[in-house]
C-alpha cells in the first residue's frame, strides 16, 4: 500500500523529501516543493482513510445474510449517509467495498464507520421499506428521497391498478400482502398462511381499498414498476377480482393454502389472475 510505503520512507526528526518521495512512491515527477508535500500528506490520509473503510466493508459482507433486505450507512457521529436495498445483502455490501467503488466514491461516503441491515421476504418489500427509510432519515447521499412519481418511469397502463400481490416472508409461517392503489398508497401486512387472521386483514385490505382519505405515502410506482419487470409473475389479486372482505378472505385462503405458492418452479399459482 502506498501508505506503508510512504511511512517507511519518513524517519522521525528528520523534515522529508516530499519531492524525492513524490517520484519514487507517487509515481509523480517533477513536482514542485509545496505540490509534492500535499500529494504525499493526501496520498497518507487517503489511504488510511481507505482501509478503515475497507475494513468496514469486509465485516458488513462476513455478517450480512445472503437474503433481501435493506442497509444503512452511519459515520461516527450516527449520522445518516446512505440507505439502500439489496436482492443479497451480502452481495451487495461486498460490491459497495470493492478498490475500484473506492476510487469514484462520494467523499461523504468514505465517512463510513457503522453498517446496519435489515432482512426482508422479498425484493419488492425490500424496495418499499428503503423508500420509507430514505423519507424518514434523509440520508445525505441518496439522489432521491421524495417518493417516486408515475409520470418518471416507464409502467404500462395495464398495470397501474389497484392490487394485491402475496410475497414471501421473513416467516417461514407467514406470507407479506403487499397492496398498491392507483392513488400511490401502498399496505403491508404479515398474515399466518395458516389463515388465522385472514378475516382481520382481509377487512383491513377492503378499507384500504374502498375508503381513500386525502394524502399517501406515494409508494405505488415502486409497486407498479416492479409487477412490470422483475416481479411480472408475482401472484396476486386485483380489485375487480374480490366484491368484499369476505370474498378476499376466501381466495386469499385459497392462495396462502397451496404449498405450491412461491415455488420457483410456478410462475403463476392464483386461478385469480387475469
């Protein structure tokens, strides 16, 4: 590392030759005195200011799982810098640390000293919640923290409707209901796939549909982008399929019952779909 070199270049007591020292270490010819010394103190800083940071990645990708999920990047004063998301976390954060994101990094990014995750189900609710971190904290990194609108992205009109989709959870006993309204409000909620509280959030689910107050979280476009793309053959139920509570509660048992459901080897398990 040019750090160490360096170091073993500076004897105590003894002023350097910053210019010698710029040639020899640096790589840097013909500098002059004053341009010489700041290469080297910054060469001294930036590495060792890289390998902090680089230790920080490399326990972020031993410890991270291997799942879904969401991060945050802190400094040392708790700070928040970045939010982001993650198919694999672990693979994520691996590549967050590589030398050459290193070499293009945002300055304030080279601050950090503390990584925190969260897993999730599934990439959708993984989006969802990075949403909703980078609107509570405002991290200073992050290009965009509003919500996102629908006129900015590429969605079929055959999508944007009001929708719910069944994605894996976190519990293996459980499944996410992700819902989406063509209003831009967005509804998680875990259910036991055992069905015991399908009457309680089925209701939930209807009120979220039918009764629309002013003001939402903004959060469907996510929704809609991902059905889409990635998550075209994600199961779920739109609006016109269900005429009440109770006739959503029905067809969701009958989803959350079938073993099949969030098989990689079914691409479509509802009978509901369009």
């Amino acid at each position: 590392m040019l750090r160490d070199r360096l170091l073993a270049r500076l004897v105590p007591g003894q002023v350097p030759d910053y210019q010698q020292l710029a040639h020899e270490v640096l790589g840097i010819r013909g500098a002059a005195p004053g341009l010489a010394r700041t290469l080297v103190e910054q060469a001294l800083v930036f590495e060792d200011r890289h390998e902090h940071w680089r230790r920080v990645g490399e326990r972020a990708g031993r410890e991270a799982p291997a799942s879904p999920g969401v991060y945050v990047f802190r400094d040392w004063a708790g700070a928040v810098l970045y939010v982001g998301k993650a198919a694999n976390l672990r693979r994520r954060l691996s590549a967050h640390f590589s030398y050459r994101r290193w070499l293009t990094l945002p300055p304030a990014l080279a601050r950090v000293a503390a990584i925190e995750w969260q897993q999730t189900g599934s990439e959708i609710e993984a989006l969802l919640r990075e949403a909703q971190l980078i609107r509570d904290l405002q991290p200073v990194v992050n290009v965009q923290t509003a919500a996102p609108a629908l006129a900015t992205r590429a969605i079929p009109s055959s999508v944007v409707q009001d929708v719910v989709l069944l994605v894996p959870s976190i519990d293996s006993d459980a499944a996410e209901l992700v819902a989406a309204r063509e209003d831009g409000a967005t509804l998680v909620l875990r259910t036991r796939r055992s069905g015991a509280e399908l009457a309680q959030h089925s209701r939930v689910l209807w009120r979220f549909f039918t009764r629309r107050p002013s003001g939402t979280d903004g959060s469907a476009p996510l929704v809609f982008s991902w059905l889409a793309g990635r998550g075209q053959h994600t199961t779920r139920l739109n609006k016109r399929d269900f005429a009440s509570a109770a006739d959503l509660r029905v067809q969701l048992g009958h989803l959350l019952a079938d073993k099949a459901l969030f098989s990689e080897r079914i691409l479509i398990t509802s009978p509901f779909l369009p």
